[in-house]
C-alpha cells in the first residue's frame, strides 16, 4: 500500500509545508541534519516523480513544436500562430497545474522518510511517521486493517493536537514561585505598622492565596496533559513496533490482532474525559 492509498493526517502535512515555506524563502535553520534530510528527500523525489515530469515537459515542447509546424505549412499568418502558441502553452499550464493540485497531498513512505528529520515533530508524531513508514513495507497486512490502523493513528494525533491547544494557555508559572512571593506577602502583611499599608498588604496576600490556588489546579491539569500526550505515545509506538514485527512476513496467513490497539485507542479516548474535567475546573477559576 502507498501512502498516497492512505489518509495521512494533516498536521505531518502541515509540517511539511513549513519546510517547503522556508526552503522557498531561503530561511531554512542552519542545521546540517536538516540540509541533509532535504537533500535525500530532494533526490528520493527525483527517483519518484523525475522520469514523469522529464517526458512531461519533452511531450509539451513537442507538441507546441509540431503544432509550430504544422501552423506554419497551412500558411497561417504570424499572429494567429502566435495565439495558438499561447493558447497551447496556457493549457499546458493548467494541466499542470491541475496534475500539481492532485498530488500535492499524496507521497511515498520512502519520501516521509528522508524528510523526517528536517520536519519539527511532537514525538507522538515522529512515532506516527515512523509507523506509516513501516506499515508500508508490511505487505502481509490486508488492506481493510491497514486502513483502520490508519484510522486509529489519525485519532491519536488528533487527540493530542487538541492536548497541545489546551496547553499554549495554561500557565507556566510554578506554584513553589508562588508560595513564595505568598510567604513574602504574608511576612510584610504581619509585619506592617502602618493601617493603611497592612490592610494593602493583606490584600495583595489575599490575591497572592488565589494565584496559588488557580495555579495548582493548572498544574493538576498540566500534569494530565503530560500523562495523557504520553499514553497516546506509547499507543503509536505500539503500533510501529507490532507492524514494524511483521515486516518481510509474507508468508503470514494469519491477520493481524487489532484488539491491543482498539483499547489502547479506547483508553486514550476515555481518559481524555478526566484532562477535560482538569481543563474545565481551570476554566472555572479563570472566570
């Protein structure tokens, strides 16, 4: 099965556009491991697509050629010569164009592979690239559980791009920083002779308590999203090592055992409720 046979998740293509952004505008991080990626990956789909797009351009230049001459024997005047050129070569064009469109979103595990590691991956998702390419080469898995491993992979990822969102806007300060700028409140507070500046000390000691509270609550929460990226980790990494097992198994009759991953994919789902309810106690004490 070519991965152009399966529903690649969009994030792994998201990734790759902003390789192939920065390449186009030259801002690609010096980063020699990723030069390397992209010049294997460069020459991988130069194997794939080269001999293609080399007939593809010979067939154009002779097709507008031939019609070149063949305009030219009729005794067609120079300007209508000229509007078939331009008319032929604006066809091309969109055919092209058209062909690119079609398989802008489709791509070999040998290509996935070379890119890797020039692309910024979760590990999740490096895990996931790495079970696609090995689910490729592990031809005596039928085609009906490919594709619902395919499935299950993609609602990991999934799982986890939802994970990452709830993430970017949690706190990241630390409650220990907190209880200490409480404890320093609470000394000044205590130690005011003031009545006006102990009663704004006492005050800002109060927020302070309600800082801290907030925050160990987000912490609780960050800690399920820690526990819950890592469990839907190691359900990919399942997968790459059972398909990675199977490789050059052709000879295998007997199918392949999804339950393992069925409840690996069931548990990821049914523990998602309790980060839920972490993220909603912390939405409640934001408001």
């Amino acid at each position: 099965m070519a991965l152009k046979d399966v529903n690649v998740h969009p994030s792994i293509f998201a990734a790759i556009d902003k390789v192939t952004s920065q390449m186009m505008s030259g801002s690609l991080p010096n980063d020699e491991k990723g030069h390397k990626a992209i010049s294997e990956h460069q020459a991988v789909w130069w194997k794939t697509y080269g001999k293609g797009c080399a007939l593809w351009s010979v067939a154009s230049l002779a097709a507008m050629v031939g019609i070149l001459y063949g305009l030219k024997a009729m005794g067609t005047p120079k300007p209508f010569m000229l509007f078939a050129l331009v008319v032929c070569a604006a066809i091309e064009l969109v055919i092209g164009y058209q062909a690119y469109k079609a398989n802008k979103r489709k791509l070999t595990a040998e290509e996935l592979a070379a890119i890797k590691p020039a692309l910024s991956l979760s590990t999740a998702q490096a895990a996931y690239v790495d079970a696609l390419v090995a689910l490729d080469s592990a031809e005596a898995i039928p085609a009906d559980q490919r594709n619902e491993i395919v499935k299950h992979l993609n609602s990991l990822l999934d799982e986890e791009e939802q994970l990452e969102g709830h993430r970017k806007w949690l706190s990241d300060v630390p409650p220990t920083d907190l209880e200490n700028e409480r404890d320093r409140l609470r000394v000044r507070a205590e130690a005011a002779t003031d009545p006006v500046a102990k009663a704004a000390f006492t005050q800002s000691l109060e927020i302070a308590e309600q800082r801290l509270a907030a925050a160990t609550v987000q912490m609780a929460a960050v800690e399920r999203l820690d526990a819950q990226q890592e469990m839907i980790r190691q359900a990919i990494l399942s997968v790459r090592e059972s398909v990675g097992r199977m490789r050059g198994a052709a000879g295998m009759t007997a199918p392949l055992d999804l339950d393992g991953l069925r409840q690996n994919v069931s548990l990821v789902h049914n523990q998602a409720r309790s980060v839920e309810a972490a993220i909603e106690e912390v939405r409640t004490l934001s408001r």
